[in-house]
C-alpha cells in the first residue's frame, strides 16, 4: 500500500501536491515551454512509468516476501460483498467517475487536436495559469468529493442500514486518526523548520552551482538533482524538499545555461519517489506510526 500510494502521485497531474507545486513554479519563474506540460501530457510518461516502477514493486515483495506473497485468500462470495447498499453504491461511484474521466479526456483530445483546451486560459494571478483542460480536472474532482457527502444511497421506500447517507460522513474526516503518525509527522515539521532557520537551504543555493563545472551537459545536473531530492526526501518532508529545490533548479539552470523544465521536472518526479524511511512522506509516516505492530 505505501508503494502503491506513492507511486500512483506520478502517475497524474494531480496525483502529487509535488506535482501541482511544479506547475505554481513554472508560471513563477516564467520557463519556456510550461504551456506544453498539462494534464493529458502528464499522462504520457506519468502512467508508462508509475506502471513500470510499480512493477518493480511487485517484484521486490516477491522477493523478500516470498512466503506472504505466496500465500492465498479464501475466494470471496461476490453475492456478499455487494449485499450491502453502500457497496453498491460504492461500484456505481467508481463507474461514474471513470466515466467521467473518459469523457473529459476524449473531449480535449477530439477538439481542435486538443488546441482549444490548452489555448484558453484563466489567470487569476500574473504569475499563474490555469488552462481550460487543468480547470476541467480540478472542477471534476472537486465535484466528486462534494457528491460522496451529499449524494444519498438507497433507491426509496423504507430503508436498510447504511441508506440514506452519502458515502461518507464529516465524522469520517478525522475519525481513527492515527496518532502517532500525526505526532511523527508534526516531529518532521519542527525538524524542517530547525533546518530552514539554519541557513542550510542558501548554503546549497550557493554551493551546487559550483559543485558542476562550467562547461557540463544536461543530464549529469539533471542526476545530481535528482539525488539531492531522494536523500534529501528521506530525512525531511518530500513536499517540502521539492517546493525549496523548485527554485534552486531554476537557478542552477539560468547560471550554466540549461533549460530549467527538465531539471524541475525531474525534482517533482524523485520526490514521490521516496520509500527508504518511515518520515519520506505522509504516507510512510501514517503507517509506521498509526498501524499497529508496524
């Protein structure tokens, strides 16, 4: 499950807020070419490589898990597992929303060779744009959350247990938070600010540039960026490594002369990737400290 809700943040645009923080800063910094990175773009090379790496997961649990893996489930009585209204309910909401997706995907991708979607956009401020395809997706999210509290279960006449209700209930936003990985993660948050009060984040600023020589291709600083972010992503938040690296990148590139995209695009991708600590991300955290017996 952690490897599977990490790597699923590089599968979509809006999988990761690493991912949203990049597009904030590619408006910020002006890069050339942040037009073209967009929400069925990001799909491209975002599903080929969370299906790849998550593959590789796959296997590494075989591997070092071999007899769990081998182990097999008593098979489920379909008939039970749907009895229930709100799981049914449930199957028609993931029918719906796929659907959904299907729908606005093929829409922008049919008119005008997707143009149109890209085209018109929003500014609601001079530094940020919101193409009419990323506002889409956003409102469509949007939407769907606020339909699993408001969309009541049941189909009339007198009612069972559990119809009435929506999928989910306020109560469910912070019912059975586990503790200890909020305590974990709020631990993290002081480290990080320690970290930020010491200087360390301009320390870097000025030494990386010189760490590289003057006359160096795109891909070897490309490298050293993204090795920065993974060590860096396992003693502190990701999210947060990745909004301080954001900027770095930027500047690294104006002083030698790359183009920033690809090395800030790098930095949002290796800071999802982040599995080797229990504090990389949120998720580690919440498991590590809230499951039992972890």
């Amino acid at each position: 499950l952690i490897y599977g809700a990490n790597l699923g943040g590089l599968a979509s645009l809006l999988g990761s807020p690493a991912n949203l923080y990049l597009l904030l800063n590619l408006s910020i910094f002006s890069v050339e070419g942040r037009g073209s990175l967009h929400f069925v773009s990001w799909l491209v090379f975002g599903l080929p490589m969370a299906s790849a790496l998550l593959l590789g997961g796959w296997g590494l649990l075989q591997v070092t898990q071999r007899q769990t893996m081998g182990s097999r489930l008593p098979d489920p009585d379909l008939r039970t597992l749907t009895s229930t209204p709100l799981l049914r309910m449930g199957l028609r909401w993931t029918y719906a929303w796929a659907l959904a997706w299907v729908v606005l995907l093929a829409a922008a991708s049919t008119s005008d060779g997707g143009r149109s979607w890209h085209d018109l956009t929003w500014r609601p401020a001079g530094w940020l744009e919101i193409t009419m395809l990323d506002g889409g997706a956003l409102a469509l999210s949007i939407l769907f959350a606020l339909l699993l509290f408001l969309w009541p279960t049941g189909s009339g006449g007198k009612r069972g247990p559990g119809e009435g209700r929506g999928l989910l209930r306020p109560s469910d936003l912070w019912r059975e938070i586990p503790l200890k990985g909020v305590l974990l993660g709020l631990g993290v948050l002081a480290l990080l600010l320690v970290v930020a009060r010491s200087g360390a984040v301009e320390w870097l600023a000025r030494g990386l540039p010189h760490l590289l020589p003057s006359q160096v291709g795109l891909f070897p600083v490309a490298l050293v960026l993204v090795l920065v972010t993974i060590f860096a992503t396992e003693v502190l938040s990701n999210t947060t490594v990745s909004t301080v690296l954001f900027p770095l990148a930027a500047a690294t590139a104006l002083s030698l002369g790359l183009d920033p995209l690809p090395l800030m695009l790098g930095v949002s991708m290796a800071s999802t990737c982040a599995f080797m600590t229990p504090v990389a991300t949120p998720v580690n955290a919440l498991a590590f400290g809230g499951v039992g017996d972890v």
